[in-house]
C-alpha cells in the first residue's frame, strides 16, 4: 500500500497494517539492506521492503518467520544484503537475531524467495531482555551485546572455535534498558540502566576483570532520575543510543525526559547533559507512564531525533470519556516528539493517534485485561505508540519516521525547521 507522504501537518494514513499488535520497529541500516524494515508481533516477525519513490512511500513483504513466543527485542546483521533487481529473490542474505520472553536467542534468516526461512536457537539467556545490538564495525561483527533486566550485560561470540556461540557476562547493578555498539570504535558499548545513569563500558576490558564487573571510561547521568531512584527507589523506563554521524553524542529519554549528552566536549562537567527537555500531557488514564518509549537519532538528518511514550496523549483521551491530571492541558498533549537540536526550544508534537481507527466513546478502565466476554481492550493497551525508527532513506524532502500504533505502521514525513 503507497503512503502519500504529505506536509508537516498530516494526515499521514496507515502503511502497513498486520494481524496482531506491532511492538517492535527497526529499520535496517546495513549497508545493501538499507530498504529492509523488520516488524514483530506476539507470534512473528516480518520484514518489508520500503520501495520510495519521489514524494512516495511503500511497502511490500519480502518474508516472514514464526517464533512462537514474543521477540523482546530485535537487531540486524551487518551482513544483510537484498537485491532490489529483477533477480532480487536469488540474491538475499536477510540475518536477524532476536531474543523472546522466553530467555531464548534466535538466529532468523532467509536466503531468496524460493528458500524457506530458517529460526535456529543460538542458546538461552536466562534472563529477560530489554535490548540487544549487533557490532557493525568491520572485523567484530561475530558480536553481539544484550542488555538484561537484571543488570547483567552479555557479550555472544556467534563464531567461537567450537562452533557453538557462547557468551560472557558482565555484571552492573540496575536493570539496564538498552545497549549499542559505538559506531567506530567497537570495544566501546553504550548501556543505560533504569536508575538514570549511561556508561561507556570497554567491554574487552570488563570480560578480562576476575570480578565480571563493568569497567566504565565514563558515567553520564540524568539528575533527576537519579535522584528519583535514590531517594524513593523509582525506576525508569525508556532508551538511549550514540548519535550515528557524530557518536560524541548521546541521547537518551527516561520516563518522559530526554536528555543529550555531548561526551568529547569541553564542558567541566561531560557527566550532565548539554540538553534536556520532556514531553508533556502524556499521562494515561492509569495515573502513570507504562513501560516502553525511546529515543530515536534521524539516519538522514543529524539535526533531528524523536522521543516517544507509549501511553496516550491527554487529548485522545479526554474524547474517551477518560479524566485525567492533564486533559484539560490539551495543547501540548503529545506523546511523540520531533527535536531538532539547532531549535530544541520548539518541539514538534505529533498526535499519531488521528490517523488510527478510532471511534470516541466512555469505556471502563475497571474492564482492563479482564477478559470478559464482549469486553474489548482498552484504548491505552490497543492504541499506545509502542515503538518507531527512522528509515535510512528520504523521501523527496522529508526524512520519515515509522510509527507502530496498535497492528499499523505509520510514516511521519519530518524536516529539519
């Protein structure tokens, strides 16, 4: 289905609609696989082919492999690569690796349209992951980091002597909610744990130490969150990653701030931010923020990043017949941010949720997950952003943004201010 990418003000319509739920978006940036985007569901993963075209975006599906379980968490091999040619089908290298709810790591890949896919188990984690990043510098790329609930940080050899991929653990003491790999300089990893505070970990270093402990070159926190973990225990949710083009940046959201750090300036104190800000009038009919949201660099444009939270903005709400703290503030009520750091002072909210099916109407939170019959989910559940990633391709102008809302797949044309 052709997406018309419009102006900044929308509407954007539905690009991609699946079965089940979407709750996980990547796009991928290997460099001859650049138009693949992965999706994942409770049961599956597929991947699509984005096919731009001027001012046009669509998208065909290329494969798809049935896990079984729910896939935590998702990333690409840098040695993907997908012929756009004719003879496309006979030239395909498509490698994911995934982890599921169910502690397991699996190998996914497909080889051309004649072949069937193929899901191996690579081994157990035996922990809950919540990210996992593959090194795409040249000569390290049998790596891959995953970053666990329980704070522990493993480090998988795919291509051990034996055979067999085997892992190191190295151990931090707060859960950690995502990992990447710096972009040049591979044995560098950056982690962020749910107390508020990143850290650039020399992982050959730590699987060297006899403790397994991290070896860190450098701590960066969010004052605020981390005050909020030491005094009252609250952790938080959320994601951060190197700036691709200029990895002496790093941004980061927790909860509903986002922070960026510059970690090869001058300043006299590298550890706090540079920049900061929050999204507002994001608060759920729950009365709190669920787990989930990210901080997204754009591939195209260094200028550019979103922020985003899977709860519903107060103005969708409010036509829900929901009351919330900040429904009668609906103006700013957004829970998806584009910045650009030349003008952080003027966010650009998009309401991604005027674009979905939705029909107002009261509905009662008390039925929430409760299963009864002819009780259907509830907005928050069915229509949150759960996840978004920029394509590594413009189209015409804009740099595009997919947003995954409820089972669609949204693009958000965006330009730099």
């Amino acid at each position: 289905m052709a997406a018309l990418l419009q102006s900044r003000a929308g509407p954007w319509q539905p690009a991609i609609q699946l079965d089940g739920q979407i709750n996980i978006v990547r796009c991928c940036n290997s460099p001859l696989a650049r138009s693949l985007v992965l999706l994942s569901t409770d049961i599956a993963v597929h991947v699509y082919e984005t096919v731009v075209n001027d001012t046009s975006l669509s998208f065909a599906p290329v494969t798809s492999f049935l896990v079984g379980s729910r896939t935590t968490a998702a990333a690409w091999s840098p040695g993907s690569s997908y012929d756009t040619g004719e003879d496309a089908g006979d030239e395909c290298k498509i490698t994911i690796i995934v982890a599921t709810d169910t502690q397991e790591l699996r190998l996914l890949q497909s080889f051309g349209k004649k072949d069937q896919p193929e899901n191996r188990l690579l081994g157990r984690t035996g922990i809950d992951v919540n990210d996992i990043a593959w090194c795409m510098v040249p000569g390290y790329e049998q790596y891959v980091a995953v970053a666990g609930n329980d704070g522990t940080l493993q480090l998988w050899d795919l291509e051990t002597e034996s055979g067999e991929p085997s892992h190191t653990d190295i151990y931090l003491e707060t859960s950690l909610l995502s990992v990447s790999f710096h972009v040049k300089m591979p044995k560098l990893l950056y982690v962020i744990d749910a107390a508020g505070v990143s850290r650039l970990v020399d992982w050959l270093a730590s699987m060297e130490s006899p403790s397994g402990d991290a070896q860190s070159t450098l701590a960066l926190a969010d004052p605020e969150t981390l005050a909020e973990y030491t005094t009252q225990g609250i952790r938080a949710t959320g994601s951060g990653t190197w700036q691709p083009q200029d990895p002496d940046l790093i941004g980061a959201l927790l909860g509903t701030r986002w922070s960026v750090w510059n970690a090869g300036g001058t300043e006299s104190n590298p550890s706090r931010p540079v920049a900061s800000g929050e999204l507002s009038g994001t608060a759920n009919a729950l009365g709190r923020i669920p787990s989930g949201g990210g901080f997204r660099w754009c591939s195209t444009n260094p200028r550019l990043f979103a922020v985003f939270v899977p709860a519903l903005s107060a103005a969708l709400l409010a036509q829900t017949g929901c009351v919330t703290e900040s429904t009668g503030s609906v103006k700013n009520a957004f829970s998806l941010q584009v910045c650009d750091l030349a003008f952080l002072h003027n966010p650009w909210g998009v309401d991604v949720n005027s674009v979905s099916p939705f029909t107002g109407r009261a509905i009662d939170m008390e039925t929430t997950g409760s299963g009864a019959a002819g009780v259907h989910a509830t907005l928050p559940t069915a229509y949150g952003i759960s996840d978004a990633d920029w394509t590594p391709q413009r189209v015409g102008a804009y740099d595009v943004l997919l947003v995954a809302v409820g089972s669609q797949i949204i693009p958000v044309p965006a330009t730099a201010t």
